[in-house]
C-alpha cells in the first residue's frame, strides 16, 4: 500500500503484538528498490460496507469464525499490520486483522511522534552514494505528504530547530537540510531557514548560550501516533477488513497444494483461513516464523527507544528541537506534544518483550544529554523497533530501517511492499492500490475551526472542544452526544476524568465503540493519558473502570483486576517506578545550614506533635484549616511519592532528600512540596487576627 511504508518507519516500524489465530514460516526474502505509488481512485467508486457506522467487536469475531476463507489474513494490529489490512480491504480482498493485545499496544503507539523523511538517511545516502538510502528518503518524504493530507486531524507540519556550535557548521548543515527540501520537491512542507544567535534564544530560551553560532530551522510532520494506527484499523473496519484485537496466533495451519505437494499457510484456531498470510507482528517476527521452522534465521535485531516526557514549559509550543551532538553520537529529539514535551530518543540492543520497561540507563543518557537545557522530573516509556537484517546476507551487521519482503515455501508473507508481494505469490485478484488520498476515520468533515461548532451546540468548553476535533476529527460529534451534563452553568456537557486534562468522560463510552477492551486501552491509546501524566491516569482509573465495567457488565473481581492491571502498566511501562525511585537514586543531601532550618520549620507545621514522620492525617489537619479539601486517597498517593521505605509516613529525612532533589533540579514538580510550600505560606500571610479587624473585641 501506499503509505504503509511511512507508517512503519515514522510510527518506529509497526507493533509489537502477536495475533491469534494461527501461524507463519521459513522465508526467502527479497527487496524492492523502488517502492510502486498507485494513485487513489474516486471514492465514490470504493465500497463502504459499514459508512454509518463500524461493526461490533462481537461481529468482528463472528465474521473471523464464519467466513469460509479470507484472501488475505495479517497478523499485527500495528501500523504497518493495519496499514496492510486498509491497503488490501480497499484493493477488494476479503481481508482479516487479527492482533494479540491492542491496536498499537507495541512501539505504534511510543513513537517519537514524528512523521518524517529521514534527513539523517538522506546524509548518508550522499556521503556513502547510497542510492536506495536516497529512494527510501524520497518515499518517505511523499508518504510524509500522504499522512498530512488523510488525517489532517491527527497531523501537522512542525518546525524543528538544529542548533550550531561552529561556524563551518552552518554551511554545512545548510546544505544539507536544503538538499533535504529538494527532494521533497513540491511535497516539501516549507523552505527551510536560517536564524541569528539572537532569535534562536529568543524562540528557544533553553538553548546552550555558549558558543551558539545561530541555528537553521525544517520542516517534518508530527503525529498522534497510536490514534494515527487506530484510525487507520478503523478505516479498514468500515471499508469490510474483519479486524480483532485481543485474539492471538496459537498454531499454524496448512494445507497441501495438490499439484507440487508443498504445504501451505492457511488460517485459523477458531478455523479462521485466509489464501495468503501476513507475517507484521514486529519485534515478534522471528517467534512467529520459527513457529513453521526452528532453523529459520533470525530478521529482527530489536532495538529500545526510551523517551522521557516533561512539562510543556520546556519547550514552545509550536517548534522543536534536534540535537544531533550528543556524547555518542546519537541525535536527541525536544519535540512539543499534547501540551507536554518529548525529549528522546535512544537506540540500543534489548531483548523482545510484550511490556518494554524503559531503563535506568537509558534514562539517565537522556537527562545527561538535555541537563544543560532543562533540569525535569522524570516520567518515560520505552518501544521496541524491529530493525531488519537479511538473513541470506554476509553482513550479518547489515541493519536496516528499510523493508524486507520475505516469502517462505508455504506462503507466508513477512511484511515490507506485501500487498504486491502476496497477491503476485498467491495469485490473488486484486484491484490496484487506492491508499494514497484516502481520508483516514475523522478525516472527513475536519476543518481548523471545526470546535467552534462543538462549543457552540453542545455546550463544550473550548479546550475539550479543540482536544475532541484534534483527536477524533469530523467524528467529534459522535463523541459529544455521549457526553453527560455536568449540572453546571458551563460547561453544559463534558464532565473531564480529570480536571488539568481535557479527556471526557464520553470519551470512555467512545472508546468501547473504538474496541476498547481494558482501562489500559483507554488511558494509554483511546486516550494518551497514560503517556502524558502518569498521575493523572492514576487518579482518572477509578471512574474509567466504572463506566467500562456498567457498560460491558463487568463483575466487581474483574473491576478490582482492570484497576490493578493498568496501575501496573503506568507503574512498569509508563516509568511511574523511574520517577518513585529518582529520590532513592539520589539519596544524598545536599543542603546548608540555612535551608535545613527552613525546611525542618516547614516539616514541623505539620508534624505538631514532633514524632519526626508525617501522615496523611497530619497533613489533611493542615490544610483543612486553610479551607482546602484534598481526596484522602488522593493524598495518599502524594505521600507515597516520598515515601521511599513504603511505611505509610514520611519521615523528615525523607522530606530533607526530597527538597535536596528539588534544589538540585532533579525533581521539579513534587507534589507534596508544593502543597506544604503552599500551605505554609498561606498560614504565615495570614497570622493573628487583630482587634480592631474583629469589630473591636465585641
């Protein structure tokens, strides 16, 4: 398909999940140095089976075990396995998606947001003569433009930043961003430009001073990515793809060609069978290959990506940042997002697992690499790319971020331009490809202005408004039927699950019709929750999983599992652990005499009765008699933060390493250091009462 490539490389190459249903096989691979771009026919000539509105999780099932025999079956929800699914659905294939977990559970959905052409595989392309370096550029540079036209809603153009250190520098980065801009031809998003010294401070004040020559500035595309990789699902949902997530691959099936006698993949494990089988389960290729043949070689090399997410303040909210001289040489990304900040992203070997957890180390590199820009608190996450090797190549080293298309004995088509591969393999009937042009699910009907209408009929505040157009597009309206009215004079509709973000509660009712099957569907893909505050996800899980659970009738022991699963997830996967054991990292104190009477003055405002720890009674005393009501199990959780023995207080020693932290920059939005800072200024500003003030004493 036509953007299928991009998606795989921008979204950082496709999902990592396993699907259900049955199997795969040894391959013979081989590459296409030219990737085929068919241009889109009128829509009105596609058929739409479903344009009012997409099946049922229930039907999707029932449509996987009843079909006699698919054309094409792909096994990864990702987005290179769904862009597979949208690409053959619309070539008039009967298509099935079958994905293990959730649509863009895997590294589809821990990208670095950033839909581009590779500007550093355009240098390499010119320094090494590399000519499919240079093709791969110039696809994806035109699959950058595709994704920009489709899903308007779910992308836009964003300026980036390549600070100069040296003055040979700047001609030289110059060049080569121009030549950048060239290949993109009339596709290129805006000239590329120059910036004194002066205006790069001015529009990134964090910014190394010293030394700074002036900086150039280009343009890619940024994305949301998991909502990108569903509405892409989703597309091919309406189009007539039966598309499953949740359902894993347990076996292979086979049949015998009855004039060579080889054995053929089919499909199944509640009988699903397909003529051809699509291998784009990402990191997981090889175990799903190796379930055909134990002595096939390896594809895959995986490679861990942590990113680091910090407060939007650290970077402007239109423009981001690329540091291409890091310690080791690898480029480090400051890109704005979701009214947050991305910094990242590393590269290194790891293992393949379905629940990367992000890394000390690889943390840490990153906090090194961007301290002399910022000094955050921690929150991160961590995707796994499949980088592919060849395995009939004698340069084992050889990794890559290009495709191989594999095809083994029994027909099983390992992903790159599959859908030409398999249907020139298995000698299917096919339309030609209709991708490129195609509006996405939400494109139709978006336009910028479109939340003034939202605010307007339904009663929305304006930044729910802007987040529902920008997240589900022309469908925003869908969502805001679903909305509840809040009792209030304004909004009308629109209670938010929690109240510095603008997610609705609708938008959990949403999320079911979406496929949503766990709370962790909603806060980590549904939603982007889960990846922009984990404490927020936290506190919005409780009332995520009671609209689920009444509207799937789910019993109280599930309920109770829904809660622990995904407060694990936010705990392991979404970095809540690196950021509870910054403080134990850092455990030294590092305080003069001045600041340790200070703090132990601010302790002892709530520990009265000098017991040398700190409860969640103590501190709820305080700051009731300030007129201030904080949720106990809220506060709980504030504590707990500091808490680093676990033992249900905090001891002052625990508080003096926290402000320690604080000081030093490595703990910058401490809740509980806030609200004591606060409440102790709130307690002296208001002192003693006077006579005169209280009507005289009478």
């Amino acid at each position: 398909m036509a953007f299928r490539k991009a998606l795989k490389r921008t979204a950082i190459i496709g999902s990592g999940a396993v699907a259900t249903v049955f199997g795969l096989s040894q391959l013979v691979e081989y590459r296409k140095t030219q990737a085929r771009l068919a241009h889109v026919e009128a829509e009105a000539e596609l058929r739409v089976p479903f344009a009012d509105e997409f099946p049922a999780r229930r039907a999707q099932l029932a449509a996987l075990q009843h079909t006699e025999e698919f054309d094409v079956l792909v096994v990864g929800g990702g987005a290179t396995g769904a862009g597979c699914a949208l690409d053959a659905v619309t070539r008039n294939l009967k298509t099935a998606l079958v994905e293990r977990s959730d649509f863009s559970s895997g590294t589809s959905s821990r990208s670095t947001k950033l839909l581009h052409g590779g500007v550093r595989y355009l240098q390499k392309a010119i320094m090494q003569l590399d000519y499919e370096q240079y093709m791969m550029v110039k696809e994806a540079l035109h699959e950058r433009a595709n994704l920009l036209e489709i899903a308007p809603h779910l992308s836009a153009p964003l300026p980036i930043m390549l600070p100069v250190y040296k003055w040979w520098q700047l001609p030289y980065y110059w060049a080569g961003i121009k030549m950048y801009d060239l290949v993109a031809g009339i596709q290129c998003l805006k000239s590329s430009y120059v910036l004194s010294k002066t205006k790069a401070l001015e529009l990134f004040p964090m910014l190394k001073k010293d030394k700074l020559v002036g900086a150039i500035v280009y343009y890619d595309g940024q994305h949301n990515d998991a909502r990108m990789n569903l509405a892409i699902a989703l597309t091919a949902a309406r189009h007539g793809a039966a598309v499953a997530n949740y359902t894993e691959v347990v076996h292979l099936l086979k049949t015998q060609d009855p004039q060579t006698g080889k054995e053929k993949v089919c499909g199944r494990e509640f009988d699903v069978k397909a003529k051809c089988v699509i291998n784009a389960t990402g990191p997981f290729t090889d175990s799903l290959r190796k379930m055909d043949n134990q002595e096939t070689k390896n594809i895959c090399q995986p490679s861990a990506g942590v990113h680091i997410v910090i407060p939007g303040y650290y970077s402007p909210d239109n423009m981001g940042l690329l540091d291409p001289a890091t310690s080791d040489g690898r480029v480090i990304f400051f890109l704005p997002w979701e009214k947050m900040t991305i910094a990242g992203t590393t590269d290194s070997p790891t293992s393949v697992t379905a629940h990367p957890i992000p890394g000390e180390e690889d943390i840490n590199f990153i906090l090194n690499e961007v301290r002399n820009y910022l000094s955050p608190d921690v929150e991160a996450w961590s995707g796994i790319r499949p980088l592919v090797t060849d395995p009939n190549s004698k340069d084992t080293q050889s990794i890559c971020r290009n495709h191989i298309v594999s095809i083994s004995d029994s027909g099983l088509v390992t992903i790159a331009e599959t859908l030409d591969a398999a249907i020139k393999a298995h000698g299917l009937s096919a339309e030609p490809c209709k991708t490129v042009g195609l509006m996405l699910e939400g494109a139709k009907g978006w336009t910028p202005t479109l939340y003034i209408r939202l605010v307007q009929d339904y009663g929305l505040e304006n930044e729910v408004a802007q987040h529902l157009v920008s997240t589900y597009g022309g469908k925003a309206f869908d969502v805001a039927k679903m909305a509840q009215v809040t009792g209030q004079r304004w909004p009308i509709v629109g209670k938010r699950l929690v109240s510095e973000f603008p997610y609705i509660e609708g938008e959990v009712l949403y999320a079911i019709k979406e496929y949503a099957c766990t709370a962790i569907d909603v806060i980590a893909r549904r939603t982007r929750l889960g990846f922009l505050n984990v404490q927020a996800a936290d506190e919005a899980l409780p009332r995520i999983v009671q609209i689920m659970g009444k509207e799937l009738g789910w019993s109280e022991e599930r309920k109770t599992a829904e809660l622990e699963a995904a407060r694990k997830f936010l705990y392991l996967e979404m970095g809540y652990r690196s950021r509870s054991e910054q403080l134990t990292k850092t455990s030294e104190i590092n305080l003069d005499n001045q600041e340790v009477a200070r703090y132990k003055k601010r302790f002892h405002k709530f520990d009265k009765e000098s017991k040398g720890f700190i409860t969640t009674v103590d501190v709820q005393q305080v700051l009731e008699s300030i007129n201030v009501h904080i949720d106990e199990n809220a506060l709980h959780e504030i504590l707990n933060e500091v808490d680093l023995n676990k033992n249900g207080q905090v001891e002052i020693d625990e508080f003096m390493q926290l402000m320690s932290a604080v000081k030093k920059g490595q703990v910058s939005d401490s809740r509980l250091a806030i609200l004591m800072k606060t409440a102790e200024e709130t307690l002296e500003n208001r002192g003693p009462v006077t006579v005169d003030r209280s009507g005289g004493g009478v």
